[in-house]
C-alpha cells in the first residue's frame, strides 16, 4: 500500500537528467525496486524516489538484498520527479553504491528440502533499541524487561530503558521501587531513564539518546511507545507497533520504514521484531545475554554448565552471595526452559 512508485515508465522524453551530484543518504523504505533515500546532508529537504542503477557498487560480498532499509548509500539525483505512495512529489534519483552495513537484524528462513538456512535483512544498520516498560498502568513486570533485554543483546543492540508513566507515582514509590531497579540495570552498562509522556519528565534525555542512531522501540501495548515518541517529535508516531501480537484477523502492513528524527538519527518500525530474532537464531548463547554473568561463567566446574542445577556452578553461588539480582536469575532459568520447550518442540 504504501510502495512508492515512479509516475512514469522512463523514455528518451521523460528521463529526467542525471545531475554532477553524488550525495550519500539512508534508505528509509523500499518496495517493487524504488527506493525512498533520505538525503540529510542535502539541500533537496525531501527524500530522493530512487532505483538502482547498472552495476551497484558494494562494500562487501554481493547479497541477494543488495539495497534495504536502513543501507547508507550514495545516490545521485535526477532532474526529473516522481510521486510517492502518499502523492508527494519527490525528486527522483539513482543508487550507484551501498556503503559497507555495519549490522543487519534478519529474519531465518528454512528453503528446500534441505531446509537450508536463508536470512531475510529486515533492515540494516539498527544499532539500538528503546525498551518502554510503564512502572503502572500496567505494573512494572521485570520479566518482560529482562526478556526484552535478552532480545536485545541476542541481536547486539544498545538497549535504552524507559520507566515510562512516571507520573503516576509518588516521588517515594520512585526512590523506593524504581531507583533501585534503575541502579540494578545500569550497573550492567545498560541506560535507565525515568520518563512520562505526560508531564514531559524525561523527553529530552530520551531525545538526546536517540540522536544519530537508528533506534527500534519496544513494549507491550499500552506501556507509551506513541506517546513517547509523538512527545519527543510531535507526529512522531508508531504506526504498527505490537498490532501483530494483537489479533489475527487484523491487516498489517509488514513494510520496514525508518522516520527521520530533527536532531539527526531514525526510529525504525519493524513489525513484527519481537519474533524476527530470538527464537529464530537457534544458536544465541542465553547466558551471554546476561551481561552480570560474564565474571562467573569461567568459575563453572563444568564448562557446559547451564547454571541451572550443575553441582559447582559459579553463576548460582554469585546469586546466593547477592552478586547477581535474583529476579535477573529468575527471568534467566524462564528464558532457557522456554528455549529448551520450543526447540523441543521442533523435533517432535
Ligand atoms: P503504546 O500502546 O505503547 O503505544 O501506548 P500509548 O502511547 O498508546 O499509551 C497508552 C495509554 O497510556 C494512553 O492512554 C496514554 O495517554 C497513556 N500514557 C502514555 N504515556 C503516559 C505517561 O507517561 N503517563 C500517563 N499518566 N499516561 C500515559
Ligand atoms: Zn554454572
């Protein structure tokens, strides 16, 4: 629905010229070969509609994907226009190179009878996620927090952690419930804040944050994500969200789109990015995702220990010591029992 096209089939009469200009610019959707390339550093102030032309030139090994959402690339605009899916009529242009990704996040697809395994690129170059828990309405659940932090790390993006609806508690409930919590996870190296969408406690520190980086927001529904966003740039707004986990009959798109930020940097809508990591990459190493374990995982008496019940493990006694939070601990022995379910699962 929302591809963008080109107005026109290109002839001698209506291709457009190609201009001296070589400007580099970040995918921000794609679909049926056009690309929309948002082009900052331009003086243009509105994505480029571009294809790809001739030979690409590649930073890497050709992929099958040669250009998706969120490649850097050098693109060089035309005189000519086009439309978008919306009717904006947007200057048209050519992707001639696509700058090496600095990561990928990816979906596993299983093909043929040998079930090879293929990775679908759902969007390149993410390299952080905003996790929006609210500390009411719903009630905080750490759980779900550590789950989302596990998600996170499985895919090597920087988790920001927002306590959201902070308005909705009193200034001793904060001291008392959710300081420590900040405390606990940010001496793991991950980022609290403490926002409301309400009040504006917070906003400018999560905008500052989400500077210069392609963020992708996470939370249950009902947490704050499009408050959040549309407080931090009014319009700003999560148009697909967790709809995916909502019903089955409802109608998705299941388009990647990234929305540019004023300050610089993008939020990134990947539907569905709950499932397009974790439990697809059968080989995420759980204990690793526990940043708090890496001092002990050497300690184990057995060096496949799964921290679970080994006689001699490193991991529980730093539980039992007060080393590692027992509710971290908790959320850790969950995480890897549904693991060993659903890949039990899979060969029944
Ligand atoms: P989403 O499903 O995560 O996108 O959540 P929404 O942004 O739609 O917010 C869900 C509900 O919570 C709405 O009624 C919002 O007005 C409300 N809400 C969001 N953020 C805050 C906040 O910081 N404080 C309060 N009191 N309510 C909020
Ligand atoms: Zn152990």
């Amino acid at each position: 629905m929302t591809e963008p096209q080109l107005t026109q089939a290109k002839d001698a009469a209506t291709d457009g010229f190609a201009t001296d200009a070589l400007m580099t610019g970040t995918v921000v959707r794609a679909g049926g070969g056009v690309y929309e390339v948002d082009v900052q550093e331009a003086t243009i102030g509105e994505p480029l509609l571009c294809q790809v032309r001739g030979k690409l030139k590649q930073g890497r090994r050709a992929s099958t994907q040669p250009v998706v959402v969120g490649d850097k690339v050098r693109a060089r605009p035309l005189t000519s226009f086009g439309a978008d899916a919306r009717g904006r009529r947007l200057r048209e242009g050519y992707i001639e190179e696509v700058l090496p990704r600095a990561s990928w996040l990816g979906r596993a697809r299983y093909q043929g009878a040998r079930a090879q395994k293929l990775t679908q690129i759902a969007v390149a170059n993410l390299d952080q996620v905003i996790i929006v828990m609210a500390v009411r309405e719903p009630n905080l659940n750490t759980h779900r927090l550590d789950r989302f932090l596990v998600l996170a790390e499985s895919s090597s993006l920087n988790p920001v952690i927002c306590f959201n609806k902070c308005d909705l508690i009193t200034k001793r409930e904060i001291k008392k419930e959710i300081e420590p919590l900040a405390s606990l996870y940010s001496a793991m190296g991950y980022v609290p804040l403490l926002t409301s969408a309400e009040t504006g406690t917070g906003i400018k520190d999560l905008r500052t944050h989400l500077q210069n980086h392609i963020s992708a927001v996470l939370g249950s529904s009902g947490v704050g994500k499009s408050s959040l966003l549309n407080a931090v740039q009014l319009g700003l707004h999560l148009w697909v969200g967790d709809v995916m986990e909502m019903g089955k009959g409802r109608h998705i798109t299941t388009e990647v789109s990234l929305h540019p930020l004023d300050g610089g940097g993008y939020i990134a809508d990947v539907p569905g990015i709950k499932t397009v990591s974790l439990l697809e990459q059968q080989d995420v190493n759980l204990p690793l995702c526990f940043p708090e374990f890496a001092l002990y995982l050497n300690g184990c008496r057995f060096n496949n220990c799964s921290h679970e019940h080994e006689p001699g493990c490193a991991v529980r006694a730093a539980v039992e010591e007060g080393a590692i939070a027992p509710s971290r601990y908790d959320s850790y022995l969950k995480i890897l029992q549904d693991e060993k379910a659903a890949i039990k699962n899979q060969y029944s």
